[in-house]
C-alpha cells in the first residue's frame, strides 16, 4: 500500500474549494483531457454522504472504471472518499480544507492505494503507481485552482 499526500492553497473561501471538490462536472472538466466522465450513481452536480459514482477514465493507455462512494462528511472540512469496485485492490481518498482567512482556503489529499497481485502489485506500486497517481492528483488541484480562482470578481 502507498501513501500519497498533497497540500494546495487557493484564494478562495472554504465553502466554495469545499463544494467544488465534490462537484462532479468540476471533476470532468478538470480531467477532459484524459477523457474522464461520470458514468453511473451521481453523474453530475454536488455529491453527498453515503452516494457514489462510477467512474470511467483512460489509464496506462487502459479504459478503466472506478466505483466510489462517499463514506464520511464534515462540511465544509472533511470528506472521504472509498472505493466499491475498481481496479485497486484498495483505494481511499481523504479530503481536508482548513479556513486560512480572508477567502484563503488550504486543501490536504491524502490518498491511500494498494494494487491487486501481491508482491508484483507492490512493485508497481513503488514504480509507477505512486509517481503517477502523485502527478494525477497535483495536476487536478491545479486544474481547480485556475477554474475557481478566475471565477471571483
């Protein structure tokens, strides 16, 4: 299993970073490039609580479907994203926003990720999986940095 974490300050209020990370368009506009869409369970709009969504994406060249469902909320600080069904062997995503003042808002992402085949999941883990799912999650911070810090007046 590998750990993954990230930390992105934005210039906005902790409600609205809050909101638009669990905002399912937002998600697909900032992963289009890789032809992300929401397939089954909320397919668009804000997800709550216990609600999932399916995921379908192009990974490593492989069209790959991921479930997932949102197993715990504390608006607007926390949430918790946990896989049902997918390709890993576990996934689980936490969600923390911290208020910074003056419509600053700072995101921490921890991801935990465990591949499917034992030992040789382990070694893709350490190879590719890691890095890539480190670049993944950076680039789509970015991405929602940029859509919501040019919507404010």
């Amino acid at each position: 299993m590998i750990t993954i974490s990230e930390k992105s300050i934005f210039n906005v209020a902790i409600r609205d970073v809050f909101d638009a990370e669990r905002n399912i368009s937002l998600h697909v506009e900032t992963q289009k490039h890789r032809g992300e869409v929401a397939v089954a369970g909320v397919t668009s709009g804000l997800i709550e609580k216990g609600e999932e969504v399916e995921w379908l994406a192009t990974h490593f060249g492989i069209k790959q479907r991921l479930r997932v469902r949102i197993a715990e909320m504390e608006k607007p600080v926390f949430f918790r994203v946990e896989m049902v069904s997918g390709a890993f062997k576990s996934f689980r995503h936490d969600h923390r926003f911290r208020d910074m003042g003056k419509n600053r808002t700072e995101k921490s992402d921890q991801m935990w990720i465990e591949a499917p085949m034992g030992f040789l999941g382990r070694i893709a883990e350490l190879v590719f999986l890691g890095p890539y799912m480190r670049r993944f999650l950076k680039n789509k911070n970015a991405g929602l940095k940029i859509l919501l810090e040019k919507k404010r007046p």
